[in-house]
C-alpha cells in the first residue's frame, strides 16, 4: 500500500511484476543503514469495496489478516456495522469498513461507534450518515500527525434513501462516492469498478464518430449486479494479490436494515 | 491476452520523464512477422532492445530461410536478456504470436533479466500492472466470444428469465454474457415474471447450449478479444498517472494481423 | 532601538542577559521508553478443542543468543479461569503479570463474575494499544485462552501494536511459521476444532513443542502445558491446570535422509 505507484522500474530497479512484496526491513533492503527504532504500525494487508445502488449500498470486505507473510487469522472481519443502540448493532443503520492497520482500525471504528451512540443520547435520533460521515473526517484528522493508518469506506442510506459511499484518506479527506475500492487489492479492484459502475470507456455503438460518440448513460445498478460486481472483483483480487483471500464478508444496507453474509474465498 | 484462435497485445502511447509527459504517441509494441513483441521500461532500452531483436529476427530468417515462431523468439528474448544479467535492459517485454503449425495462441512476459512468464491468459508489464492485473483477472475468460447478437430475434424471451435463474443459483458465471444477457432483459420492455415461461423455455436453454457450439463459428471470436484487451487497458491506464494518452492494439489471426489505434483520455 | 520584533517586550539581554534556552527543555535527556526487548521469551502456541483450550510455551528466557535464564514460566493462570501465554520482552511480561495478579484480586472482591478470557483479551489489548500510541509499548504477543461470555472455548492474540485476532490455533514467533501449519492441518476452522479431543488436541501441541524445539535455536527441550476446562462444582474440577512437560528422546537420525539443500552432493 505504501507504494500505490511505483511501478516505475526507474524508482526502484528493473522488475517486472510486483514491486513492493513485503520485506521485512524495507531500509536494508536499500543497503541503508537502519535507524533501531519503534514502529507503531504494521500493515494488515486485506482489501474493502463499497458499492452505492438506487436504494441500497454495499459494503463488502475479505477475512484475511497478515502481517508480512504471515497469515494471522482467516477470519477477522473488517466491515462493522456502526451506531445501534445495542452491543450487537442490529438496529444500525451505518457501515464502516476499514483497512490498513488492524489495531488503528479497530480504535476508530470503536471511537465511531461511540459518537454515533452519544449523538443518539443527546439528540433522541440517530445520526444521519452524512452526520457521521464529517464525524468520521473530523476524527482522522484529529490525529493528523500521528495518524490512523487506514483507508475507511463508510455507507449507508442518507435522508432522501439513496444509497451513499463515503471513502477516506489516512488523515480525513473524505468524498461521496458511487464506488470505492480499499487497501491492499485497491488499485486492481478500482478500475474495474470505473468501467463496470461507472461505465467508464462504455459508448453506445454506432452514436458517432470521433468525439460525437457518446457515452454509455449512468445509472444506478441493481442489487443482483452489484452482487455479482463485488464477487467478481474479489475473485480477481483473491488471484493476484496475497494479501486477500479466505472469506468474503458483505453487508447490505437497505431501508430494511443491514444484511450480512459471508462467501468463502480462496484460502491460498 | 489470449482469445479463441487468436491473441491481442495493447499499449498506451505515453512517454514520461518521471511525472513529466515528453511524447504522446510512443508506441511500444514492435512486429517483426507474425510474432509481436511489447516492451515496457527505460525508453532508450525500449529502442535499443527493439532493434536488437529486429537485428536478431532478421538474421534468423537469413539463416533459417523461415519466419521465427513465437516460442524460439521467446527464447530468443529470455537468452539475450539473459546475456546482460549483471548489467540489465531496464525492460519488461511481452511476446505475443500465433503457433504457425498449430494455431495455437502463445504468449508470454519476461523480467528484467529473462526469466520467461509462460501464460494460458494474459500478461501484464509497466507501471500500471496492478490495474491490468485486476482488469484483466475480471475480464478475461477462456475462449471469448461475443454474445451481443439480439436473442430475441433468435429465441424465446424466456430463456433470459431461465438463465437469470441460473445466474442467481451461481450455475452461471460468464461475465460477458450475464452482463449481456442483464441487460438486455433490464432494458426490454418483455414481461418476464410470468411464471409459466420457466417450464417452457426450460428445454428451450438446453438447445440453445446444445446448438451453441455451430453457432459459435459464426460468433466474433477476435472481435471479443479486442474489446476486453481495449477495455482492460483503457481502463487500467486511467487509474495509473503514467500512462494513458491513447492505445495500440493488435489482434493476431492466423491469416491476418489488425491494428487498431485507440484515442482514450488525453490526460 | 531593538528593530527586530521577536525581541520586543522581553527583558533587555544587556541587564538580565540573553534567555536561556535550556529552561524550554526540561530534561537534559530526552525521556526513553523500551526501544527494543532485552530478554526474551520465544514462541507461544495454543490450540482449541472441543471443551477447552491447550497453550504450550518452553521454559526459557534468552538474552539474546545467550539461554540466560532456562526455568522461567511463560503461561500464567487468571483467575483459574484463564491462561495467558507471554512471548517477547519478558521484563514486560513480569509487570503485565504483577499488573494482572492485582487486578485479579480487585475483582475477586467484586460482586460480579471473574473476568472471563474475553475480557481479559480485551483490557490487554486496550492497554497494549495504549502503550503503543505513548511510543512506549510493553514488548509482548500475548495469547489469551479459556471462555468467553457464552461460555464457549476463547483464543485470542494481543501483541504489542494493539493488534488483535483470534483462530482456532494461534501461535507466535517461530511457532507461527513452524506450528501453526501443524495446528490448521488438524484444526483448519472452528468446526475441525470443536471435535477435537482433549488428548487429540495436547498430541497436536506437543508435537509442535517438538518440531519448534528441533528448529528454533531460542527454544528449549523443557516446557509448560496448560490445560483450560470449564470449571466444575467438585473440587478441582476444571479450570487451569498447567504442568511441566520434558522432551524425551530427541534424535537427528531423519537428518541424512533429508536431501535437496544444504551442501549435499549426492
């Protein structure tokens, strides 16, 4: 993740496929001297995608937590449910997912959650997603200089019922989205969803020449698609990248609340 | 990428000091007969490396008094890559031909340094290979064929109903044609909840898959493979900063080479 | 006149002289906190089964190549309820155990239930996770074992990032490239777990005390296991039981038979 763009054989020697597999001391691998000192973070490998419909979003992440190449566990959930009035959220309404480093993520997803929950306390609602979306802004930003390490995508339905994706840098700049790929598989997730979301690239055959042609009108996706969508991008992730794989969690947010499932992956 | 008898091998068209766009036509595929030859990397090696092998091609055919197939021009690549080990090509080269005997597709990608990458699908090289990995692991499917003939002139409206069926069991899974088939049952105005259709048109779906393989003869096999290497790297390069600037893309038959130039984002 | 501003409203330097910096640092030294680990403790493994959890760890605390102190525990009861297995700094690990024992305590005297191994997992990781973002972290992976809330067998790991993360097996160090593919072929889900056997489960353990013995050159032949059960009414029924275990009967004999590598010819 530290290295989204560097592919350029110039920057880090000829190679050919990957560049930044992990290594364990990634100075000395430069023949640099390496400063003794502690490092608060790790990366926990892992990849989030979210995707926003008519009336619904979806939010779905992989299982795996690694650490170098290690496989730690093949079942640590990174998608939360977010702002119930109980321990087990099953009135929530709002989805978070975030990915990057596991302990940052779980103190901001526990810090949220909280929020949500004092903002229930003092204002007798719940809190809108675009509400807790600035929250979630405010709170990376807050420790702007010694960030979350995480890359958090938060959804839910906002006030007129359409689904709405948030995504987020490290540090709280955050934007609505139609779709967001996260972490580890982000860059081979992303495109995908570009053309197939988005239609980016898509043209009506025959609607002309040149810059006459036109492109492929946007509209929301159905559910089952959107489905479809996000299985086909872990399955090509799960493929390429190590650090993905072994499940596949999925929540799906709808006026009737939040379902969640669960789809093996490749384990390998 | 590797179609049904037939290969395509794509490249954008930008040349870039770092952040910095120099050129906006660099064409990095090279052909020399029916083997294509992509390099990606250091462009002063891109043009070395590319004449070296025009060099070496050539005095094969002198000697041998036949065109080079794709396999020895591989080994070609990988043994003289090999040659500067301690002292490299900054270069990741694709290899793309069809087998003259046989029509089978070969291609393959190398390292650096001439460690050969035999694959059955796709090979992916440059900076945006992330992106291509995902694209293409999405989008690429053995033996493509193009599925955008209007089935309702051909068979009965209910064989959609009975293959969404299929699709939502997970006994289909064919990107292009669920997404082909999606759309066309999300944009046609036919009713199809009607429940009746799924026992008729059930044995309908069986002739259709029973007859499908004549009808994939007359199916665009090239035609398919061009537009999932097009979109795969349109949409790949737009997601990496140094690429882009417009698309190459070669489709290799057995009896002909298309070369298609593609405008993309200028940006 | 003094033209440059930073110099206005302050004392004049030519009467009470120029300000002393050293006043803006309060220590001459800046403060230092546990940079790296100085004695420490190799791999922890454990592994559930279908009524309880097996934690295994050796008996030895190294400075760094060195077998300084070759008797010291690493698995530590709670509440004979629970067992936490202490890979790492063990200076750390003697003040998280001193820090637990009296928090122990305190609870006892409550009128709620023992702190089961989930609540357990969840104070060290808040307290792992605090230490770390003070720069200052306890040097620990720490596995956590016995019950959870619902009374069903707990296995988490808590090292000393904050990171948590539970699984039927879990090991650390070496013992999660050595052990762990040795617990998931037995154990790969929670399901595989649940029917394992108490005696299934402690076979599985000790053979990977063995394999980690054979191969990690900070381990040590004598080791301790824990057993966690449920605990039941009847004296000494249950609980934490942990005993001292000896391998016996090392041999290097499969040693010639392994070709491939090394500086073999033949």
């Amino acid at each position: 993740m530290s290295a989204l763009f560097s592919q350029n054989p110039l920057m880090n020697g000829p190679n050919y496929s990957f560049s930044d597999t992990p290594v364990s001391h990634p100075n000395e691998a430069h023949g640099e001297l390496r400063e003794h000192r502690f490092n608060p973070y790790t990366d926990n490998g892992g990849s989030t995608l979210a995707i926003a419909g008519a009336d619904f979003a979806i939010v779905a992440g992989d299982t795996r937590l690694t650490s170098g190449y290690s496989i730690h566990t093949r079942y640590s959930p990174k998608v939360f449910k977010i702002g119930g009035t109980t321990a087990d959220q099953k009135d929530a309404t709002i989805v978070l997912s975030v990915v990057g480093f596991a302990a940052d993520g779980t103190a901001l997803r526990e810090r949220l959650d909280a929020a949500c929950k004092m903002y229930r306390y003092r204002h007798g609602k719940p809190m809108s997603v675009n509400a807790a979306a600035k929250r979630l802004s405010t709170m990376l930003y807050q420790k702007r200089f010694f960030p979350y390490y995480v890359y958090a995508i938060l959804a839910g339905l906002d006030e007129e019922g359409k689904g709405a994706v948030y995504s987020y840098d490290p540090v709280g700049s955050y934007e609505r989205e139609m779709c967001r790929a996260g972490g580890a598989a982000a860059s081979l997730i992303m495109p995908f969803l570009d053309n197939q979301v988005n239609f980016k690239n898509q043209h009506i055959p025959g609607s002309g020449e040149g810059h006459a042609i036109q492109e492929r009108e946007k509209k929301p996706l159905l559910r089952e698609q959107v489905e479809i969508l996000v299985k086909d991008a872990f399955d090509g992730a799960v493929e390429r990248h190590i650090e993905v794989g072994d499940g596949l969690q999925m929540m799906v947010i709808t006026s009737q609340g939040v379902e969640e499932h669960y789809l093996p992956l490749k384990k390998d | 990428m590797v179609g049904k008898d037939c290969v395509a091998i794509a490249c954008d068209l930008r040349l870039g000091l770092q952040a910095l766009t120099v050129s906006n036509n660099f064409p990095k595929i090279f052909q020399y007969g029916d083997v294509l030859l992509g390099l990606t990397g250091l462009a002063t090696d891109v043009a070395t490396v590319s004449d070296l092998f025009r060099y070496k091609v050539n005095m094969y055919r002198l000697r041998e008094e036949r065109n080079i197939a794709p396999s020895t021009f591989a080994n070609l690549v990988s043994s003289s890559l090999y040659e500067r080990r301690f002292g490299p090509y900054f270069v990741s080269p694709v290899v793309a031909g069809l087998d003259q005997k046989t029509g089978k597709p070969f291609i393959c990608g190398f390292d650096s340094i001439g460690c050969i990458d035999f694959a059955k699908d796709f090979i992916v090289s440059g900076t945006a290979t992330e992106q291509l990995f995902g694209m293409c692991e999405s989008l690429w499917e053995p033996d493509m064929v193009r599925l955008d003939l209007d089935f309702r002139t051909l068979f009965p409206p209910g064989i959609f109903f009975y293959m969404m069926i299929l699709l939502k069991n997970g006994q289909l899974n064919h990107d292009v044609e669920c997404s082909t088939i999606m759309h066309i049952i999300c944009t046609s105005d036919l009713n199809f909840t009607n429940a009746s259709y799924q026992s008729t048109f059930a044995t309908g779906f069986d002739e259709f898959f029973a007859n499908n393989l004549n009808l994939l003869d007359d199916l665009q096999c090239p035609e398919d493979l061009f537009e999932t290497i097009s979109q795969a790297l349109l949409n790949a390069v737009d997601r990496d900063a140094l690429s882009g600037w417009g698309a190459h893309v070669y489709i290799i038959e057995k009896d002909k080479v298309t070369k298609r130039l593609l405008k993309g984002r200028q940006d | 006149m003094d033209h440059r501003p930073q110099n206005w409203g302050r004392p004049r330097d030519d009467i009470y002289g120029g300000y002393d910096v050293s006043y803006m640092a309060p220590n001459a030294e800046p403060n230092t906190h546990t940079q790296s680990p100085v004695v420490t403790g190799t791999s922890v493994v454990a592994l559930k089964y279908k009524d309880g959890v097996i934690m295994a760890a050796d008996n030895l605390a190294s400075y760094g190549s060195l077998a300084r102190f070759p008797s010291v525990q690493r698995l530590m009861p709670f509440a004979d309820t629970s067992v936490l297995g202490f890979s790492g700094d063990v200076s750390d690990m003697q003040y998280i155990s001193r820090h637990l024992t009296s928090l122990s305590i305190d609870e006892a005297y409550g009128v709620q239930d023992p702190l089961n191994a989930a609540n357990l997992h969840r104070y060290l990781s808040k307290l792992l996770y605090s230490r770390r973002s003070k720069f200052d972290p306890l040097w620990n992976n720490i596995l956590i074992a016995g019950f959870d809330s619902d009374d069903k067998p707990f296995l988490a790991s808590a090292d000393l990032l904050g990171t948590t993360y539970s699984s039927p097996s879990l090991a650390s160090g070496y013992g999660s490239m050595l052990a762990q593919p040795i617990m998931r072929k037995y154990a790969s889900t929670e399901e595989d777990a649940a029917k394992l056997t108490k005696e299934q489960a402690i076979k599985i353990v000790k053979e990977c005390m063995k394999v980690l013995f054979y191969r990690d050159a900070r381990s040590l032949d004598k080791y301790s296991l824990a057993v966690v059960t449920r605990k039941s009414g009847e004296e000494g029924g249950g609980g934490v039981q942990i005993t001292q275990e000896k391998l016996e009967g090392m041999s290097w004999k499969f040693a010639d038979r392994i070709k491939g590598y090394g500086t073999q010819t033949v």
